[in-house]
C-alpha cells in the first residue's frame, strides 16, 4: 500500500508454475464481464500459464495455449474468455476491432499489450511476469483505474 492506502502496485512471488497458474486462478475468481488484463515479461515467464488459471477459474474446459500464430482465441466459461496474443502484429492491429473485445461481456487477457498500447482502454490491469530463476517468478500487478485497484487489494488480503 501507498501512502492515501491506494496500492500502485502488488509484487508476489511464485516458485513453480503451478503457483504461477494458481495465481491466475486466484485472480480470475474475481474478474469481472469488461475485465481487461494485459501480459507483460519475460519469454517464457509463464503469461499462458497465467491465463491458464484465468480460465481454470472462469469454468473453460478447453485447453488453453498461446494464440501466438491467431492472434485471438476465444473460450466459452462462466464469462467469455478472449485470449490474444499481440506479439507479431505490425499496423495491421485496426483490422481487428479489439474495442469490441475490450468493451464486451467477457475477459480480455492481452499478451504483449504494450505493442497496442494506444489501443487499450483507459482502465485495464498490467500483469508483468518476470524470470527470477528457473522456476521463480515475480509477478508484478499494476492497477489502471478504481475497479482494478479493489482486485489488486482483494488478491493482497487473500
């Protein structure tokens, strides 16, 4: 917490990517229809793995992997799941219509989202997964507007 006990920001830990997936799930309990999640870090820091638990907690049967070759998966839960992956766009990215996701009733979950950053909306939560070591991660959540900085303090005090 910061000082006017507004957190700017929630730094965890994880060891293995099964607490990695597990923070995702954690996390996505309290998701929202509108959610909008961006993905930064590390190659192979686990973002999937991440969204992995999203959908774990959101009732996706489906497997999830990285739509890097798609660019956007969807998946069917108990909030509509979309999963992209913006990695290898160039200026195609206005073909794509992300308000309609961004601005839709499920969960937007964005993978190096900083290559769209003016496309994102104004309130979103930046998730930056960081390689520590082999297994260790440090996941670091930054909250852009009031929705998201009630998630980050509900996941602080859980």
């Amino acid at each position: 917490m910061t000082s006017g006990d507004k957190m700017n920001q929630l730094k965890l830990i994880t060891n293995s990517g099964e607490e990695t997936e597990n923070l995702g799930y954690r996390l996505g309990k309290h998701l929202f229809s509108g959610a909008v999640l961006t993905l930064e870090g590390d190659l192979g820091a686990g973002k999937t793995t991440f969204t992995k638990g999203i959908a774990k907690s959101l009732h996706i049967n489906q497997i999830v992997k990285s739509p890097t070759f798609t660019i956007i998966k969807e998946y069917n839960g108990d909030l509509p799941l979309y999963h992209m992956d913006v990695y290898r766009l160039d200026d195609m990215y206005e073909d794509l219509g992300f308000d309609d996701y961004f601005y839709s009733d499920g969960v937007t979950v964005v993978e190096w989202a900083k290559r769209i950053k003016e496309q994102l909306p104004k309130n979103y939560l930046e998730i930056n997964v960081f390689n520590l070591s082999e297994t260790k991660r440090e996941v670091v959540l930054i909250p852009h507007g009031e929705q998201y900085v009630k998630l980050c303090e509900v996941l602080h005090d859980e």
